[in-house]
C-alpha cells in the first residue's frame, strides 16, 4: 500500500480536519450554545407555544407518512429493477434519481401546477370532488415523497445486487411462493439497508423546507411545520424561538446519523 | 422414467444454450450431465427444476407435465454450486425451511431435523450459523435442506465445483454412498469427467446444446459415440489414420510388428507409478505432433526406455479408436 | 426473470404513483414554460435580474464543486489510509449536511460566521455567505462517492508499481487516481446538481439580494409568490435542465464503471 511521507501525511490529515471544523463542526455547536444561553428553563420554554408544539408534531406526522410511502414504493421498485426484466427498466432506474437532483423550490412549483385547485392540470377535478391537495397535508406529504423518494431504493440497490437471487431460488425450489420467500428470505437479508435508508429518510423528510414552503400555505397552526416556523421566528425577530426550534430539529437528525453510522458497520460485518 | 424431457430448446439472442434436447432419465438412479462449461448442462438442469423456463419442448416429472409449474410445485431439490445457505438461519432452521413452508407440525420437524443432519453428520452444529461452516460442510447442510422435503428427484448443479480437490474427492464418495441409503433419483452436472464416471450410474454427456451420448460410465469410455465423447472422458493421442488413448499405444524397442510407426523419444516424464513418454515419429510418418504414450513404470524398466530410445509404435489389440479428424 | 402477474401489477401501481407524484409535475413545469411561446420564454430568463441570479448560481456552484474535488478526495483520502484518534468522529461528521434540515444549516453558519461571529468574520449577506452555504450542504457527495472505491482498491497494484521503481507521486498520479476518476466525477455531478439547486440554506444566511446574493431557486420562489408561474416555470426548466444532464451522466458513469467491472 502507498504509504506517504510523515509530512504530507499531517498537512492533509490537518487539511481535511481543519476543513471539516471550521465548515461543520464548529458552526454546528453554536447551535447548542445559542440555544441554551439562557439556560435549560428557557429553552424548554417553547414547547409551552402552542403553534410550536403543533408545528413540530406537524412535521412529526408528515415526515412518518412520507416514510411509510417512500418505503413501500421504495422496496417494490428495489425489487422490480433488480430481479425482473422489462423494457424501459434502464430508463426508469436513472428517472427514480432525478428528486436528488430536484430544486425543492422546483419540486415545489411542480405539484403547484399539476394539483392547485383553480387552473391545475388534476387540481380543479380533484377540487370538483372536493378533494384538496395543495395548501393541505396530503400536497405536503406529496412534496415530502419527492425529495427522499431515491433515498431507500439507492440503499436497498447495491445490497441485492450483492446478495444475488441464489437464496430466493433455493427457497422457492423448497417450496415457498413469492410472499413465503419475500417475508423469510429478501427481507431479512436487506434488512439493514432498508432500515439505513428509512433512517435517512426520515432526517431528509424532517428538514424538507423549500418544497413544503410552496405547496403549504404556511399558515400558523395548520400548515406551518417546524422548519417553516424556524424561517418566521428568525425573521420576526425571534431569534432564541428561532434557534431553540432549530436545536430541536438538529437533535433530531444528528440522532439518526449517529444511529445509521451504528448500523453501518453490522452491516459490513454481518 | 423419472424425468422426461422432451424437444426443450433454450436461446440467449443468438446463442443456443439447448438445442433440441430429449433426455429420459430413470427412477431412482444417480445421472450426471456432463459437458464443457458453456455447454448447457446446467440450463437444462434449472429447466427441469423450473428456475429458469424453455423456449420450447416439455419437461415431465414422474409422469406429471411440469412444464408450465412453478418451481415450488414441482417437488425437487435443488443444491446450488455456492451453496445458496440462508445467512440469517442457523444450520438447523436452514434444514426445517421446506418442512415450515410445508406447515409440517413442530415435533415432527425436529424429529426430521435431527435425522438428515445425523445423516449428512452436522448435527453438533445444528445451532451454528452457516458463516460458522466450511465449504464441505455448508455443501452438506444445502443436501440435508434439499432432502427434508422429500423430493421427488434431486438436482444438483456443479455441487463440488467451489471445493478444494481433497474436500471434493471426500464429498464425492459421500455423495454415492448417501444415493445408496436414500434412493433418490439424483441428477448431478459436472464438467469433471473422473467425477462422473466415478459417481454416477450413468452419464450424459451434453456440448454445444446437444446430447453427444447417454450411456454407463463404461459404455461411454469403452464405446464412444463420437470424437468429442472420446476426447472429454480421457487423454487422447493420434497414431497416424487413428486416435486412441496413451495408454493404448504398444511400445517395442525393435521393429517386429508390421504397420509399426518408428519414432524417437523426445520427453519422458515419470509421475507415480506412470511413465508418460513424447514420441516424435519419423518424418516420413510424420504428423505434426509428438504421440503421447503411457505405460507403467515396470514395463518401462524392463523395456529400458530413456531419453533418445529409438521405439516402434502400435495400436495395442482390443484398443478403442476412432479414426482421426483431418490433421488441423 | 421476466414479469410475472403478480409483478406486472406492482410494477403498474408503482408506475403509476411515480407519474402522478413526479413524471406529470415535472412536465407540467416545461409545458407551462412554454405557455408565454418561445420570446416570453426569453424574454423571462434574459431579464437582467435572472441572469445575475443565473450567473452567480452557475459560478458559485462551479467553484464549490472544485472546492470538492480537492477537499472531498483529500477527506475520503484520509479516512481511509489514515489513522488518528477521532477518526470515527470525522467520518460521523461528514453526514451532518446530510441529515441536518437546511433552514438550519443557514442558521447554523450564521452562528460562526454572521454579525456575532467569534472569529470576527461577517459573511453574512455576502458572496462568501452563498459559497459556505454551498460548500456545506455539498461536503459529503464526493467524500462518499470515493470512500468505498478507495477502500475497495487493490494495494497490490499500488505494491507492483513501487517495486517497478515508481515515486509515491507517480503511484498516486498513474494508479491510484485513474480509479478513483469515475466516482469524483460522479461525486462532482452530484454536488453541482444540488449546488444549483439549493434554496433552504441560503434564505437566512445570504439575505437574497437582487444582483448580488440572490440565487436562481429564490427567483423561482419569488415569481411563485408573485403569482406569475409561467415565468417560476421557464426559471424552473433551466434548473431541471441541469438536473437531467447530471443524471444521464451519472447513468453513464455507472455502465462505464459496471462494464469495467
């Protein structure tokens, strides 16, 4: 193996720590600090506002029904581009990773288009029928799906390409149909990419900001969720509500990188 | 007959992996398909197991059409050459698979259990986890999973191919002396002729999507049907208008015999118990190729051959030969 | 396998959520696009100000990824060959801009390096306030993208060419780095693509000034809330452009490399 020289070795040592310091880590404990310099009490303070607390449980429901859509769909489109063939599968597999490379903002604009109530492509049926999308939870759990939709299946992908079909095949000449080998046999072997990308999921699905601001209406109390209150707050000069807010989300997402890098090495060591 | 299979031709694009292909493989008996890699052997085996579906043609099994079944229908085992264990069970939840599917009731699953890994000698490992096994032994808990079910027939595809050759010979002669207990009709592919021809009952030999010859073990060596038959079950060397194996070729140091072929010896190589001998014949016999000759090392003695020996050639009497392709 | 009917139907529903939740919207955005004809199209993304936003997208977003390639190699480098205390630390780091909302990755740099920054640099509102915002958002694509290539590689290579004689540099220049030229490149696609597309970071963090701070996603929100979404529409579709090429590339890479292989 290519070994460097000492001093090279301590400059892109210190060159990729510094780096990483000063644009992450440090900037990510200021958050802490911001939130917690009047101390614990008034911290905790926020989630004695209501619009707060309905914000983050909001956020809470929308980024829990995302996920369980995107999983679903995320597992059974895995499954399809990796075990079966048929036409249009290579054009399919780039398509499911166009959200990643999606403006939110745009995201946001598209379902505007197709699912407003007045001028809509389907809006104004769906309205007819008295169905809303836009400026509702269902137009934000959409917008959610969209921007982690890729995020279990470029997961679950690799891992099944990996393990190959031997085992379904030698399950299926035992005797089990496809549910019996699924339940008993796939899943079981996928089961920690799919549990990584659902955690991942739900960090993209909490923090989604731009797509949600667009189809939601922001309005305080019903549409607004925790990272659209985190924009108010700071822009009507509630900065510590602002932060306190943020640190929460934070906690959060830190907390789901912190369990995936967990699961990470099981996975490789399994 | 067990299995029956009758026109099944199998194309990838433009390759034809079976070829129009009728094979009758009998009740109880232990068959190997072999053939060079890329022959089609083992297509034709994941067709008869419903893996993978034909072109065309029929496959019966035990008089049933299976054709159109389901793999989990059709009531085979199939053993995979990398074993296909299931990584997140232990041995003996591995083995209990097909039975569970089956809804067989608790007790008599462990009763099952406990016999086949007595017979495939697992059963101090029934609670490892197959990351926990060796290749030979991982191989044998794939058998046991396979046979708990109790196939109709048993399929096995390269089922040594990813072993170290001691371990290989080991399983090989397990794998007879298993057949002889359990009576099941077996189907084995291999591209190892010794394997073959030391295991199965009989033996079809299959190239290019075509069966060359179905036949014993003996029939193929001493009757080879063809070229190619004679060639992949054993050496072969050519002896002017014929070909015919090394150790078929008489050797005399003087020139007695007529038709003899005079020649020189220009490599001898003592392996064994065996002399292995180059003869480059006279140029006015002369093919282009040195004639390979085996004889024992005795024989070798006495007839004092060594490097540079001047020697006469013939087919020894009752060889088998087939007359030589057109010199390349 | 071919599709079976229990397939075909999963396949079909499938299809169907994903048209109706991403194909459909994503059309809607070009035909709306082109509902002002091709010189209200023009018209619309050569206005002065979208062109200002335009180029300062383009640019900032060129320079970040450059800024990843360098650094991104550099990080993946160092977690793979490297060993240090707090390495495990680094590598957990990394996936922060991942996971973290981005309205609070604004808010976040905002603390380091807004008007009560402790190392008294005031970005914020400025150029440099859009750059750390990219940079941040994009660290982790290369470093991931690279990481498990570099882990993956065989040392032997790296053995034979040394006792060929090669200099550390020249073993890194010839066989190492032609390797990993596929993932930095896919790597770079990625964090071009989200660069462009970045809005959530930026609105705390860069003040979304006309012609000096203000980005092309926040064009599009502004005409989005000025009710003219033909014009968020023709915006729109230079961004999606940018998105489709990103992703016919990566698909590209991705046969070259599985072909290789």
């Amino acid at each position: 193996m290519l070994e460097v020289s000492t001093p090279v070795k301590w400059l892109l040592r210190l060159l990729a720590v510094g780096y990483v310091f000063f644009l992450v880590a440090w900037p990510v404990t200021t958050i802490v600090r911001t939130a917690f310099a009047d101390g614990v009490g008034s911290m905790l303070e926020v989630f004695t506002d209501p619009a707060t607390v309905h914000a983050l449980s909001l956020t809470l429901q929308i980024a829990i029904q995302a996920v369980v859509i995107n999983l679903v769909f995320g597992v059974t489109i895995s499954l399809l581009l990796v075990r079966y063939e048929f036409p249009g599968k290579r054009v399919l597999s780039a398509l499911i990773d166009l959200p990643m490379a999606v403006s939110p903002v745009v995201v946001g604009l598209a379902l505007l288009l197709v699912y407003k109530p007045n001028g809509g492509w389907f809006g104004e049926t769906l309205a007819e029928n008295g169905i809303q999308i836009i400026f509702s939870g269902t137009g934000m759990i959409m917008a959610t799906c969209f921007v982690a939709l890729p995020l279990i299946v470029r997961e679950v992908v690799p891992v099944l390409h990996e393990i190959g079909d031997d085992q379904e095949q030698a399950a299926r000449s035992l005797g089990a149909n496809f549910r019996q080998t699924f339940w008993r046999i796939t899943l079981p072997s996928i089961k920690w990419a799919v549990v990584y990308g659902v955690v991942l999921s739900l960090a993209r699905s909490l923090g989604e900001f731009g797509a949600v601001k667009v189809v939601s209406g922001n309005v305080i109390n019903q549409t607004q969720t925790a990272t659209l209150l985190v924009e108010s707050k700071y822009e009507s000069f509630d900065q510590p509500g602002a932060y306190s807010v943020a640190f929460v989300l934070a906690f959060l997402s830190v907390i789901c990188i912190v369990v995936v890098s967990l699961l990470r090495p099981k996975e490789i060591h399994k | 007959m067990s299995i029956e299979v009758s026109n099944l031709t199998k194309k990838y694009g433009d390759f034809y992996a079976l070829d129009d292909v009728n094979v009758s493989l009998p009740t109880g008996q232990l068959t190997a398909l072999l053939g060079p890699s890329g022959g089609g052997k083992s297509t034709l085996l994941r067709i008869i197991a419903g893996l993978d579906t034909a072109d065309h043609g029929n496959v019966s099994i035990e008089g049933v059409d299976a054709t159109k079944l389901p793999p989990q229908k059709r009531n085979v085992g199939f053993v995979f050459q990398h074993y296909a264990v299931f990584k997140h069970m232990t041995v003996a939840k591995n083995v209990a698979f097909g039975l569970e599917i089956r809804k067989t009731p608790k007790a008599e699953v462990k009763r099952r259990v406990g016999e086949l890994l007595e017979l495939v000698h697992l059963s101090q490992f029934a609670d490892r986890m197959p990351s926990q096994l060796s290749g030979g032994q991982r191989q044998r808990m794939a058998l046991a999973r396979a046979l708990a079910v109790e196939p109709t027939v048993l399929l096995l595809d390269e089922p040594f191919g990813a072993l170290d050759a001691k371990v290989r010979k080991e399983l090989r002669d397990w794998l007879r002396r298993l057949h002889d207990e359990v009576h099941v009709t077996t189907v084995f592919v291999t591209h190892d002729q010794e394997e073959a021809m030391e295991v199965a009952d009989e033996i079809v030999v299959i190239n290019q999507g075509r069966v060359e010859q179905v036949g014993s073990p003996d029939q193929l060596y001493d009757e080879p049907a063809n070229d190619f038959v004679m060639g992949f079950l054993g050496e072969v060397t050519r002896l002017g208008p014929v070909r015919l194996r090394p150790h078929d070729v008489e050797v005399a140091v003087t020139p007695g015999h007529a038709g003899a072929f005079p020649g020189t010896v220009t490599r001898a190589l003592r392996v064994g118990f065996e002399v292995r001998l180059q003869v480059e014949l006279d140029p006015e016999f002369g093919s282009s190729d040195p004639v390979s000759v085996v004889l024992s090392r005795s024989h070798a003695r006495s007839l004092d051959i060594e490097l540079g020996s001047k020697v006469w050639l013939t087919a020894a009497i009752g060889a088998v030969t087939v007359p030589a392709m057109v010199a390349v | 396998m071919t599709l079976t009917p229990g397939s075909s139907l999963a396949l079909g529903i499938s299809l169907i959520w994903f048209s109706l939740l991403v194909l459909i919207p994503l059309t809607a955005v070009v035909v709306s696009a082109s509902d002002r004809g091709w010189s209200g199209y023009i018209d619309t993304i050569t206005n002065p100000q979208t062109m200002a936003a335009v180029r300062l997208t383009v640019g900032q977003s060129a320079l970040v990824t450059l800024v990843n390639i360098v650094m991104g190699t550099v990080i993946a480098w160092v977690l793979v060959r490297d060993r240090f205390f707090g390495k495990r630390i680094l590598d957990v780091i990394i996936d922060i801009p991942f996971a973290l909302p981005t309205i609070v990755a604004g808010l976040v740099l905002l603390g380091l390096y807004g008007p009560n920054s402790p190392l008294d640099l005031h970005w914020a509102y400025t150029r440099n306030a859009v750059t750390l915002a990219l940079a941040f958002v994009t660290l982790p694509f290369i470093v991931r993208t690279v990481q498990p290539v570099l882990e993956e590689l065989d040392h032997d290579v790296e053995e034979a060419a040394a006792s060929l004689g090669a200099t550390r540099l020249t073993i890194f220049r010839r066989v190492i780095l032609p390797s990993l030229v596929p993932a930095i490149t896919a790597g770079a696609a990625l964090s071009f693509a989200r660069a462009i597309a970045e809005y959530g970071s930026l609105v705390l963090l860069s003040g979304n000034k006309p012609f000096s701070t203000e980005v092309v996603s926040v064009r599009v929100l502004t005409h989005i809330e000025n009710g003219s979404q033909a014009s968020a529409a023709a915006v729109a579709s230079l961004m999606l452009a940018v998105a489709l090429f990103v992703i016919v590339l990566l698909d590209i890479i991705q046969r070259r490399v599985s072909a290789r292989a």
